[in-house]
C-alpha cells in the first residue's frame, strides 16, 4: 500500500 500513496501524493500535487 506504499505505492498507493506515493501515486495519490502525486496526483494530489507533484510537491516531492
């Protein structure tokens, strides 16, 4: 379930 997070974190704004 990491890479859920890391695809809606990106979704949610490209802030990495």
């Amino acid at each position: 379930m990491f890479h859920i997070y890391l695809f809606f974190k990106s979704s949610t704004g490209p802030m990495e």
